[in-house]
C-alpha cells in the first residue's frame, strides 16, 4: 500500500515509497493499469507548465537535394545549433516505415504483460538492455517523470541482437541501422557547420555509441502535477528523436517554453551538452521536457549519440582546431556523464561545473 494515500503527511515516508514502486517492477504504466487516481508524491513536480505566448518556432530543416544544396543546409544547421540547440528534420533519409516501425515496437514492448518485462527492469546505469522509470538514484530535491523507459545501448554500433527482447528485437534493429546512417550524414553536417573538415567529428568517433530510448507516456490522472520527462539537457553528443503525433515536448528558449509540434516524417535533432562543450559554447545543449497528460498514451524513440568506447576515458576540452579561447577545462566523457547524474539531482548545470 502507498503511505501517500493515507491522507496524513506525518506517515509519509519518501524512500519506502520509492522502494514500493522500484518493487512492483512494473513501471508508470502498472500504476495506471492498477488504478491509481492519485499520483505517489515523488512524482509531484509543481513548477509552471505554460507554453509560448510568443510565436516561436524552432527550425524545420529540408535535407532534400543535399547533394546540390550542401551549403545552405550546412548555414541552416550552423544558425539552429548556435540559436536553438534543436531543429527538426525531413527528408532525412529514414524511411516512414522505419519510424512507424520503431513507435510500434516501442508500444509493442511497454503494452506486453508485466511479468514479461519485469526480467529486464533495472535502475543500473550499466545495463546495456533495460526497462526503468527511475535511472540510478532518485534525489528527494528530484521528481521522477511519469513515463517508462526501454533501452539499449550499442557500444561502438554494436549489440547483440539476441540481447533485445524479441517483441521489438526487428523494429529496433532496423531503425538503428538508419540512425547510424544519419548519423555519418549529420556527424559530416555538423564539423562543417563548426567550420572544421567534413571528417572531423566522424575521424574522432565522437558520435560512434548510441543508446536507443524507447519511451512510453501513460496518460496521468494528475497531469498538471508532474511532467511526462522532466526538465533536462542530454549529456550527450547529440540526440535524435522520433515523437508520435500527440505532442507534448517544450525547449527552453529565451525563457519561453516552446513547443516542439509533430511534423509527420520528421526527426528532432538537439545538441548534447558535451557537444556544447567541445564546441567552446558554439553550438547550444538546451533544456527541454515533455508535458504529461490526461488522455492517450505518447511513445517517443530517444537515440543518444556519443564516443565510442575507446575515446570516452580520454579527456577532451574544447577542441583546439576552432582556434577559440577555451572556457572549459578538460574532462573525459565518463566523467562528464557520471557529474551529469550527480548534478541532475541537484538541479544543477553540468556544463557551469567544467567552466573555467
Ligand atoms: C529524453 C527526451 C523527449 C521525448 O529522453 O532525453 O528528451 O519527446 N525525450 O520523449
Ligand atoms: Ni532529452
């Protein structure tokens, strides 16, 4: 029983809480399937949740004839990293089919019985394939975020199929070998966009790991308590993301939350917070979040981008090639990710941490 539904706050008891709903292994979603019509407490997250009252619209960026059109669309990546930190893209190459796909096998897998997914739930960091709702561990100055998260890490592109559970092993497979596609396109785009060698980031395997978030939003019968993801930068390289046609994800952007509408076919694409960081503050890691809500149920696909197994021990400022005076120090990126943990709970900003 949750000590939160006793009406009396001297009996409530936070970590036992916690480790009630860690026990079920069963997710956000087991809560709402059990009945739940009122939140457990340490998913209350009070803060505003308005949206843009002016019209801003992040970039939508055509990557059709990027042959031909390769400087414009390099100018237009330059403007939304530096500006925005995050834009949209189509004709992206990734097929319709393959991001349905991954959506579907995302529902797919978070809509199975629970004792089939309870075998992979896990709030271990290191676990290469796992369900969690809480990753490492929670802080009390920390709201967890009413959704489910499914995840599979490839170390430098790779994963053992049969490590992916089989009700979503083909979507996943097939939709990464697309990002990984992307990703020579957008690692190329990106060192070009910094004014360095197109092979720059891809020579430096800064972007050759990735983690594939499958993320699953149960409606919430308390939305304007919590959030569907709260507010967070990616400690990543770079982020690229699939979202359903329901909505519901802001950037922080000249303090205006903005909303970040479905465009069918489209990706989002946000810079990581290490990539703010090689690039001297060039490129912009923004916050951002997704609102819950009361009705439906949202799915997203999360790819984080990030070195490759070999370069994350070695330590990495600014990168000296963009002849800039660096402001921060040098950090590997295993340490940067393991502060990022730390500082998240902390409401805190990783980057400010390495500022010289
Ligand atoms: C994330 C994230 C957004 C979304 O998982 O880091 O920002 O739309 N997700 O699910
Ligand atoms: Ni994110």
């Amino acid at each position: 029983m949750y000590s939160v539904n006793m009406g009396n706050d001297g009996d409530y008891d936070w970590e036992k809480e916690v480790e009630e709903f860690e026990k079920t292994k069963a997710g956000v979603k087991g809560l709402v399937d059990s009945g739940v019509v009122k939140i457990p407490r340490f998913f209350i997250d009070q803060s505003e949740k308005s949206s843009n009252v002016a019209q801003l619209q992040i970039p939508v960026i055509d990557f059709q004839e990027l042959k031909t059109r390769r400087m414009e669309i390099v100018e237009e990546i330059r403007k939304a990293s530096e500006i925005w930190g995050f834009f949209q893209m189509v004709n992206h190459g990734v097929p319709m089919s393959a991001m349905d796909a991954i959506l579907e096998g995302t529902r797919k897998f978070h809509e199975q019985t629970k004792e089939s997914k309870m075998e992979y739930y896990s709030t271990d960091m290191m676990r290469k394939v796992k369900f969690y709702t809480i990753l490492g561990t929670l802080q009390k100055s920390h709201a967890a975020s009413w959704r489910d998260a499914f995840s599979c890490t490839f170390t430098d592109d790779m994963l053992d199929p049969a490590a992916i559970p089989p009700v979503c092993r083909n979507e996943i497979a097939k939709y990464m070998k697309f990002m990984m596609k992307l990703r020579d396109t957008l690692s190329d785009l990106l060192s070009e966009a910094l004014g360095l060698s197109r092979d720059f980031l891809r020579n430096k395997q800064f972007l050759k790991s990735e983690s594939l978030s499958c993320l699953y939003y149960p409606a919430c019968p308390e939305p304007e308590k919590t959030f569907g993801t709260e507010k967070h930068a990616d400690p990543t390289i770079l982020t690229v993301l699939v979202q359903d046609d329901t909505g519901g994800l802001q950037i922080h952007h000249e303090n205006y939350w903005v909303d970040v509408p479905p465009i069918k076919g489209a990706l989002i694409a946000n810079i990581g917070s290490f990539m703010q960081l090689i690039s001297n503050d060039k490129f912009k890691s923004v916050e951002h979040r997704v609102l819950a809500r009361s009705i439906g149920t949202r799915v997203s696909s999360a790819c984080f981008f990030y070195p490759s197994s070999d370069q994350i021990l070695k330590p990495y400022g600014p990168l000296k090639e963009l002849e800039t005076p660096p402001v921060y120090r040098e950090v590997s990126y295993l340490e940067f990710v393991t502060c990022h943990q730390k500082k998240l709970s902390e409401g805190t900003s990783t980057l400010v941490h390495f500022k010289i």
